[in-house]
C-alpha cells in the first residue's frame, strides 16, 4: 500500500490517493492564498516532496511569491519565503526535489531583462539557501516534467530543457595555487566551513561538487583547506552555479519554438543510464524522441546542444495532443520488465508501446491491443503520468495516475508490466497535480513510518565507505534498514554490508530521530572511479 501525494487545486488542499484502496484523504488543512488559477502549472508536476520523513509543497501565492510549506504530522507551516519578485517579474513554480539528501526547490523569473532560473536549497529543510542564477529568460514551465540525472535536476520548458546543479560549484581564486589542488580530495572554506570535493581542477579555476554545510555557499574571500593538499593562501573570488547558459533546444532546434509547447507534455526517462525525452505529436509537430549525450556530466559546463532526436519506429498515431490545463501528458517510463514503455494519448485515442532493445535506433512495438483494456483505448486526451513505488526493492510497484478530463475523472491503474491494464479505482475530478517521479520515496507521503535522511557520506579507507543517516518513526518502532546503491540512478542494488556498524536490524527510533552508520564494502560490487554513483538507505519496521 501507498499514499500517493497529490493537490487538488479546487480547494488548496494537499492530499493522499491511496493506491490500494483509492481513498483521497486531506493532508492537514488548505494551504489557503494558493494560487490556482489558469496561470498555475495545472498538469502533472514534481511540486511536492518527502524529505526527512516531512512532506513539502512547492506553492505559488496569488500575490505571485514562492513559499516553501512543511508538513510536521499535524500542520503546515511556511519554512522558505516568501520570495518575492521584482517589480514587473513573474514567477513560476518548477520542482522540488532531493538531490544528493539535499532538498531543491526551483521556479522560473521571467522579466524583460534580469529573468533567470531561481531556486532554494537546504540541508535540514529548515535553513534554506539562495539559489539565484540569471541566465537566458527561462519561459514559465507551467507543469513541464523534471528528473534528478546524474546530481542535476533536467527540467522542461517552452523554450527547451534545463539542468541545474544545486550541489555543484566553479571557484575561481584569486590566483593559481601555489601547492595544486588533488583531485578526488575534499576541501574546505575557512569562513563557511562548507565542504566539497573536487572534481577537475585547473590554474586557478576549481570544479567541486557534493557541497555540505549549513552556510550553503562558499564565502568571497575566504581561504580553503585541502584534505590532501594542505593550506591555500589563494583567497576564493567567485563562485558560480552550475546551470545550463541557455536552453538546450536540441540538435534540430525542435525543443524551441513552435515545437516548443509540447515539452511541456512530454516526460523524462533513464533507461540503463541513459535519459530520455518523449515530446508528444501536436498540431506543430510530430513525435520525436531525444536522448542526452552519454558523456554529460553536471560537473562541468558544456555547449548545447546536447539533446539529439533520435530515430525510432513501432510507435503508432493517437492524433494530435494538445497543450492544455488539466489536459493530457504523456508517459515515457521502465516498466517492472526493463521495457521502455511509452503511455500516449490524442485527439482519437489512447495506445501504449515497448521496446526491449537498448541500441538505436528505438524500436517500439504497439501493444495496445493484448496490454490496454479497450475502455482506455477508446479514451482520448487523457493526461498519464507513472508513480512508482521502488522502496522495496524486491517488489517494485508500478501504478498509472489517469486524468480523464471529458469524464471529469481520474483512474488509478495498476501494472505489472505483463498483465492487461485496468482501471482498479476512479476518483472524482481531474483538478489533482500528480507526481511524475521514477523513485517512491519522493512521490510517497509516509508521516514517519519511518523515514531515513543520510547525513554524511565519507570515505575511511579505500573501498570501505561510511554512511551516516538519521531514522524517525513515529510512533517510534525497532526498524531494519537496507543499503543500496545504483551506478545509473534508476535501478538500486544492495550493497555488501562492512564489519563495525550500527547494525541493520532492530535499530530503536524516536519522532525525533535517532543517529546510525552504516558500512558499504564497495569493492565488493564495484571497481574503479565512477562518478555518478549514489546511495539510500531504506528502512522498516521490524517484522514487516
């Protein structure tokens, strides 16, 4: 069972679907002041989160700030912002998200001049830093999809797609250091006590990422200690935020323009380490099918583009989609069988279609016929987006939310990935913003039964890492926990549990948290450097 987060915005409230039971229960009260009118991202987007155990909500006031809400087991209270605009700027929410245990949100500024991406970070999800980057204006997202790829957060707009990278910094000192910097060794300001780990480093320009400490930033001026290298006399001069110089429109210019709208119903995947982008076929265009280069990497700025349409076959014609509030979006997912599914809807009808293969081009068949029940089928214009529940590792769960707008209806349906897709429950009206996110532990509302926040992540020796985390139940129950870690972050695996932990059965919790380590022998699973390796803990309460 899962509680499915979801806001229903006839009535500000903040709710749960129940996907076993299709009970749609109120979380706490109204975020009342919420704007919901045609100007508010309307479709499926990422603008809530669990983090810590706490739900937060991403929302925007109808006096156009941004507010950050946080919801304790009983309330809901303001813990970032209100950040308000400029005279004569607008802004949009985009996505909340946790990246490397770290909570993200970002919205757009559009303006005549001084526009740019704007966001917030934190730690603790009660200090929240700045994240102010003025960029190419950014057009209002207005529900466009986002994913966590590689440490950044991908997200889609009219004018193309996005990457920020909130734990991701280039320093630029004063001079070249005397004694260079090592790669792989951590650093850290004298002033902010902030910590990051360098990646590329070059005369006097340094690449550091995975960014710990409550200052957020690093302070102008300060000096920095090496773990390796020592003190540096070089003073830091500026630090900047990794994020795209200007929408990545693709090889084609096809993500911009007039073709543009139409990202704002299209989807993300990552498919054995490589990302994906659906943009549905509307009456500017037809389907295509992007994929990132394979070589981008968030630890350093590279020309766009970096998108290429890609060449597919199999997927078949729904007719025309169109770019409406409440209104269709489609689906591109992995199944529980590690097919590439795309789930699609159009003016004349409803189909889904796989593909086994990894090498390009795509090649998709349309199983609609043995997979889509036929009163789906018929449907048109339907708006789909996937929750899946990977908390369990051993049994993944797959379900699609369905908004049906010409029956003012939403469906939940089930999926396997090999049985017929059904409808299992129907909840009244379409109004619902619906979670759009390849891990369950983002999209699920838990109330701290339990929860885990990693803390730190250290490296004591080679091929032994410590993970340091946090564990809240309430009520408090004894709890198992579960390392894994994955090299593509989509698919987990369980890591090699070292000697001299906390142990990983029976750990006592409070509401309040209680404080463990957990050791990963990783030379066990893996050889070599790689970068993009990441890490959860998951847990349990004991005997379930």
């Amino acid at each position: 069972m899962a509680n499915v987060l979801a806001f229903r915005r006839s009535t500000s409230q903040p709710s749960t679907i129940n996907t076993v039971s299709g009970v749609v229960a109120s979380v706490g009260t109204p975020l009342t002041g919420t704007q919901t009118t045609s100007s508010f991202p309307a479709r499926c987007v990422n603008l809530e989160t669990t983090f810590d155990g706490n739900t937060y909500a991403l929302k925007l006031t109808a006096l156009n700030t941004i507010q950050i809400h946080k919801f304790d087991g009983a309330v809901w209270t303001v813990v970032g912002g209100p950040f308000a605009p400029p005279v004569l700027h607008t802004f949009t929410p985009i996505c909340i998200h946790v990246v490397n245990n770290v909570i993200v949100a970002l919205w757009s500024d559009v303006a005549g001049a001084g526009a740019g991406i704007r966001g917030a970070r934190s730690f603790d999800g009660v200090t929240w830093t700045s994240l102010t980057n003025g960029t190419t204006p950014v057009a209002s997202s207005f529900g466009g999809h986002s994913v966590v790829y590689r440490s950044a957060i991908w997200f889609a707009t009219a004018t193309g797609l996005w990457a920020i990278a909130p734990l991701h910094r280039t320093l630029t000192l004063s001079a070249a250091p005397g004694t260079p910097f090592v790669v792989g060794e951590t650093i850290t300001g004298t002033l902010s006590n902030l910590t990051a780990i360098v990646r590329t480093a070059s005369g006097a320009t340094l690449k550091v990422d995975t960014l710990v400490g409550v200052a957020g930033e690093f302070t102008i001026g300060e000096t920095l200690i090496g773990s390796t290298s020592g003190v540096h006399p070089e003073t830091v001069s500026v630090s900047a935020l990794y994020v795209n110089s200007a929408p990545d429109t693709g090889n084609d210019a096809g993500l911009t323009g007039v073709t543009g709208p139409a990202n704002l119903i299209g989807c993300f995947a990552s498919w054995d380490g490589s990302l994906y982008f659906l943009q549905p076929k509307t009456t500017a265009g037809a389907t295509k099918i992007y994929a990132l280069n394979t070589s981008w990497s968030s630890t350093a700025l590279v020309p766009t583009p970096q998108w290429t349409n890609t060449a597919f076959t199999g997927i078949p014609d729904v007719g025309f989609a169109s770019v409406t509030n409440d209104g269709g979006m489609s689906s591109l997912f992995v199944n529980k069988i590690d097919q590439l599914c795309v789930l699609f809807s159009g003016a004349t009808s409803t189909k889904i279609a796989t593909a086994t293969s990894k090498a390009l081009p795509l090649q998709f068949t349309d199983v609609t016929t043995s997979i889509l029940s036929s009163g789906l089928a018929a449907k048109s214009n339907l708006g789909i987006t996937l929750y899946d529940d990977d908390r369990r590792r051993a049994n993944n769960l797959q379900w699609l939310l369905i908004r049906d707008l010409a029956a003012a209806s939403t469906y939940i349906c089930p999926w396997d990935g090999t049985s017929a897709i059904n409808i299992a429950f129907t909840v009244t009206g379409v109004d619902f913003m619906l979670p759009a996110s390849r891990h369950g532990e983002e999209a699920t509302f838990t109330n701290l039964s339990p929860s885990v926040r990693i803390t730190s992540v250290s490296q004591p020796f080679p091929g032994r890492v410590r993970i340091d985390y946090k564990v809240r139940c309430s009520p408090a129950h004894p709890v198992d926990v579960t390392g894994e870690y994955t090299i593509d972050g989509d698919i987990f695996f369980p890591m090699s549990e070292g000697d001299g932990d906390s142990g990983s059965a029976g750990l006592t919790t409070s509401p309040s948290g209680n404080n463990y380590f957990f050791h990963w022998d990783a030379w066990v699973e893996l050889t070599g450097d790689l970068e993009n390796v990441g890490v959860r803990i998951l847990a349990r309460i004991s005997g379930l």
